[in-house]
C-alpha cells in the first residue's frame, strides 16, 4: 500500500480502502482527506487530534 492509501474500514460500505483526496498545512496541523474507493464516503484528519466522520459531497 502506498502513502496515497490507508487501510481503515469504510462504515458505508465495508471497504477496507480509502486513498488521500486532499491534503494541506493549517494552524491546527497538516488536515487530510480521505475517501474511500467504493462508496463516495468520506472523512478529514488533522494530525493526529481531529477526526471528522461525514458523508463526501461531490
């Protein structure tokens, strides 16, 4: 698995997949996004403080 993707299992789906969307440098840290493969769920981590869980607008 490269450092584009993760391993973590998608509550939507079940996919265990989800590869980096975005990614940027912010006051509270580096904030990334990740979606997952199979579903259009997706999720933001800013270092290793905040998760956000939500649904992935298109």
């Amino acid at each position: 698995m490269s450092d584009l993707e993760i391993e973590r299992e998608c509550p939507e789906c079940g996919n265990d997949t989800f590869y980096l969307a975005a990614s940027m440098e912010i006051h509270l840290g580096k904030k990334t996004k990740w979606s997952c493969t199979e579903c259009d769920y997706g999720y933001i981590h800013i270092t290793d403080d905040i998760e956000t869980y939500a649904k992935a607008e298109a």
